[in-house]
C-alpha cells in the first residue's frame, strides 16, 4: 500500500524544521497540488508534499537547509532524506511543476495564511491557481480535486474561467489544456445538476 502523509504528520516535521534552521529570516512556502487539498480539510492525506517556494533567497536558504540535514534531491523538483518516506516537491518561483501561474502566490490575494512558526510561514495557494496547476496535467484525480473544491469554494465561475483561459495562453499546450477545462466544466455540470435534485 501506498504511504501517505496527514496534516498532523506534515505540521511535525515543518516544526522541527523550524527549530533546527539557522538564522531569523522566514521562509515562506505554498502549499499546492494534494499538499493544498490536505491542509484546507478537502482530502485526509496526500502521497507526497509539493510547495512553492516563490522567492529565490528563501529558495535557496531551503535547499541549504535540507541539503545540510540530509536531504538529497532524487527527482528534479523532490528532496527526500535516506530511510524516510516522504518526498517534498520544492517548485522555485510561480511555476507549479510546467505551470506558471500568472502571479506570484504571495501577490495580494495569491494565497492564505495557514499555519506559522518562528521562520516557517505555511500558506496555501488560492482555489483558482490550485484547481488551474490541477487541470493543466488533468488525471482523473485531478479532476476529482477539482470538482472537490469547486463545490467547497463556490468560485465565481465566470472569473476561474478567464483566468484559467488567461493562464493557458503561456501553456506549450494550449489546445490541451482547454479541452481539460471543458471536460472539468462538463463535470462540474453534472455534479451540480444532481445536487439541485
């Protein structure tokens, strides 16, 4: 069976983070993909950990952090530590994996605030830009999470879908990802077409 990480286990090991980093300065880091879904309640676990970390200095004070506590980078985003289960996926910037989103997530509005210690600050980015970085890959699970919060978040569909629409025009794979759009959109009106019975 797959192991996968709760919230309760993810605050633990940010908080012994916290304690063992050097310096004063905080680093702040966005949840996205599952990681996101899990620390607004949506889902109880997820198969692994996945942050923006959108400013380069806190970046890089990171990478410095884990490399000297014994992580290794295995995969070119995924830091994991020999005997331990979890893989954190570190996206540098606004880019979520090969989505870029339009604006940083620690622009206005980008994300929320969720949890803080004394240089560790968690926020999680905005419904829009998660379901958006979701749909761009557009698996079946992402679907289903999108669908999960779009009906938790009750978005102003009119503003996700240009937005969505904005952010597809700087995708490689235009065509693509419009289509996953309109699959979700199609979705989405089934679900909410049986709620209403």
């Amino acid at each position: 069976m797959e192991y996968r990480i709760k919230a309760d286990e993810l605050t633990r090991t940010l908080q012994v983070w916290d304690e063992l980093m050097p310096g004063r300065r905080k680093i702040r880091l966005v949840a996205c993909g599952g990681t996101a879904l899990t620390l607004m309640g949506c889902k109880e676990s997820t198969k692994d950990v996945d942050f923006l970390v959108p400013d380069p200095e806190e970046y890089h004070r990171l990478v410095d952090f884990l490399t000297k506590a014994g992580y290794q980078q295995v995969t070119q985003y995924g830091w994991k530590r020999d005997g331990e289960t979890i893989l954190f996926d570190l996206y540098p910037g606004k880019k979520v994996y090969v989505t870029e989103l339009l604006t940083s997530p620690l622009a206005r509005g980008g994300s929320q605030k969720w949890k803080a210690w004394n240089k560790i600050e968690v926020l999680v980015l905005n419904p829009t830009d998660l379901i958006i970085s979701k749909m761009f890959r557009g698996t079946e699970v992402d679907i289903q999470d999108c669908l999960l919060l779009l009906s938790k978040e009750k978005l102003d569909l009119e503003k996700f879908k240009r937005r969505y629409r904005e952010t597809a025009q700087y995708e490689i794979g235009e065509a693509k990802v419009l289509r996953n759009l309109e699959i979700l959109l199609k979705r989405w009106q089934e679900v909410d077409s049986e709620k209403r019975k």
